[in-house]
C-alpha cells in the first residue's frame, strides 16, 4: 500500500511499497551548506604522457547486440548522450578509455586516460562542455594513484589538471560531474571512505564543489554547494526549474537530496535498505534513479506546486540489463543507462551495454509509470 509523504516530515515511515523499491524515511539528515570556501591541499601537478594507441582487434559478432549500443564493453561510469539520440560517448571506469558506441556501428576509442583503478576509483565520470562546438573540451573525474581529480581534455592534447588534491581512500572515490551554465562545473566528491573528511569544511572529499570558469588550469575560484556527502551516487539537473538533484550514500542509509535555484537545500527520498543510488535524470519534476544492487530504475515524483513527494517510488525497470549506474536523457525524449556486471560481478548473466530505458519509445515518463 503506497503512502503520500512530504519532505522534511520527521517520523520514520515504512511501508510495503507495490513497486518494491524499499522502505523510505524522511529526516532532517540532510547536507549542510558552507559559505566558507575549502581548503585546496596541494596535490601532484605532473601529468603522465598519454598511452599509445590501443592496437586495432576485429570487434567480435556476438557483441553486436541488438536494440542498444553494443555490447561487450567493460563496466561503464559515465554517458553522454550525442545530438542524434542514437550514439553516445561512454567512459569505462577501468580501462580509462573513452567510446563513441551507437545502434548502428562499432565502438570507436575516442581517448584513453591514464587511470588508477584501484578500489571503486578510476575513470568515474565525463561531460562535454557546453561550448563545445568551438572549444572541443571534454571533463573527466578521474583517481590518480594518489589523489582523485577533475581534468580537462582537448582534442589532440594531453590531459590539463583543473582541480587535483581531492582525497582517495580505499572507498568512496566515485563522483559525478555537470554544468549548470556555460561557465559552471559542479563537481561532486565522494567521502574516500571518511565520513569525518565530508563534514570537514577544509576537506574536498563529500562535496558538491562549484568551479567557475574550469578552462584555467588548476586555478579556477571554487566554492562549496553542498557538504556532508557519503559515497558518490551522481547529479541531475531538471531543466524546467533549475533543481539539482544528487544522489550519496551514507552509513544508514542512501538519499536523494535536491538543491533549488535559490539554494535551498532539501532531501527528497531516503532509502534505508541502501539499495546502491547511482546516477539520475530529471525532467519537470521526475526524477529516475538507479538502483545499482537491485538492478532497478525508480521514478520519484514531486508535486509542482510543493515540491512534495507524491508517493513512493515507482519501478520503470527491474532485472532489464543489469546493474546500471550512469542515466542521461537523449535528445528525442528518451532516457539512455550504461551497465556495471563486469564489477557487479554478474558478467555471466548480463553484457554490458549502453540501452534506451524505454525501448518502446514514449519517452521520459510524465504520469505514473508502468513496471517494465
């Protein structure tokens, strides 16, 4: 039986959800906000000369599968989704590579960036600057063997530092990257294992950083959004408002918190059984969320008028792919994912792929949604 709650509500509420998506709570455990911009601690400015071509290997038959961007790619963490809906750049956390992948054509390595891998660290996010067009700028979010940081990458160039020192732990090195103007990178930290660092207002780690003006190397004014973070999940911004949502996960539970354009800071949705959030994608007050451990994608839904939870959240995808971190809404309407098996440890049962989220078109669901 679902039940409407309101954000900021404090009792605990549980109740068995149709959709079985988890029992939610509402508190007042949500981030704090600083004023106060952090401490940078200095970290290794040289950067390693880029790795040589990767060498030509005929693309296996049995990875061209059908009715997504082919298969046969090694666990994703970013996505963006290209102009014409049908092609994407899809960034493998591992292997540091990033690919152009498509329904109708080969994988192509566009770049590989050197990565540390080590822990859940590596290659963890990519986005495309807003200027793109004239400036050829790719970001990526990446861990070094002794730091995580954000790096920019031209065309034909070796990778720039724009922000390093952000701490690495044994956990908690995945992060998340958007643009909220042409000039603002938000960047979001996980708390390297430490939740002590993410309510440490000196500390880079369990933030959502803002960056203005990235092109300018490892100098750019940065100032803090929101603190208090746990293990990264992912950002989305729904353009009819201007909301940023973020998804972490903390020790009791994980969330979704939104920030709105004025700032105000509030949690949406918690879920106590800690069912992996990772990425999101947010459209006119929808917001869909995926469920790395149960291989779900949730729809939650906000009143316009209040802001308020309409009810519990709702499955559109359940065992469909796979484990599936990354979401990104395409140009046409729909909502693209980019699977994690290989290091969900699910490689037999599930390739991983990037795929529409509604294969039967109809796009980003604006009503309750049906379980897929």
């Amino acid at each position: 039986m679902k039940s409407r709650r309101l954000m900021g509500v404090a009792a605990v509420l549980c109740a068995a959800m149709l959709v079985g998506s988890g029992c939610a709570r509402f508190d007042a455990a949500q981030s704090e906000p600083f004023t106060t911009e952090p401490k940078m601690a200095p970290g290794p400015t040289t950067t390693p000369p880029p790795p040589p071509p990767l060498p030509a290997k005929p693309f296996p038959k049995e990875c061209k599968a059908t009715g997504v961007m082919q298969g046969c790619l090694d666990s994703t963490s970013g996505l963006i989704m290209l102009p014409d809906s049908q092609s994407a750049l899809v960034a493998e956390r591992l292997t540091g590579a990033v690919k152009q992948v498509s329904v109708k054509a080969e994988p192509k390595v566009k770049v590989t960036i050197p990565v540390d891998p080590s822990g859940d660290g590596g290659l963890m996010d990519i986005v495309l600057s807003p200027t793109y067009g004239q400036d050829r700028l790719m970001y990526a979010y990446v861990s070094t063997p002794t730091d995580n940081r954000v790096i920019r990458i031209a065309d034909g160039d070796v990778p720039k530092p724009i922000l390093t020192g952000i701490p690495k732990g044994a956990t908690g090195n995945m992060g998340a990257l958007t643009f909220t103007s042409k000039t603002t990178l938000l960047v979001q930290t996980g708390d390297a294992g430490d939740p002590a660092l993410a309510a440490d207002p000196a500390s880079l780690a369990g933030k959502v950083l803002r960056i203005e003006q990235p092109t300018t190397v490892n100098q750019a004014p940065i100032t803090t959004a929101l603190s208090g973070l746990g293990g990264a999940g992912g950002m989305c911004v729904d353009s009819s408002d201007g909301s940023l949502y973020v998804t972490d996960r903390t020790p009791s539970a994980d969330r979704l918190q939104r920030i709105t354009k004025d700032s105000k800071i509030s949690t949406v949705w918690t879920w106590p059984d800690r069912p992996g959030v990772a990425g999101c994608a947010a459209l006119e007050g929808t917001v869909l969320v995926n469920l790395v451990n149960v291989k779900k994608t949730v729809a939650v839904r906000l009143a316009p008028d209040t802001g308020a939870v309409t009810g519990d959240p709702e499955v559109v995808r359940e065992n469909v792919r796979g484990h599936a971190w990354a979401l990104q809404l395409s140009p046409d309407g729909n909502v693209w994912g980019a699977t994690v098996n290989r290091t969900a440890g699910d490689a037999e049962n599930f390739d991983d792929v990037v795929f529409p989220l509604f294969p039967q078109g109809g796009g980003f669901p604006r009503s309750n949604a049906d379980n897929t």
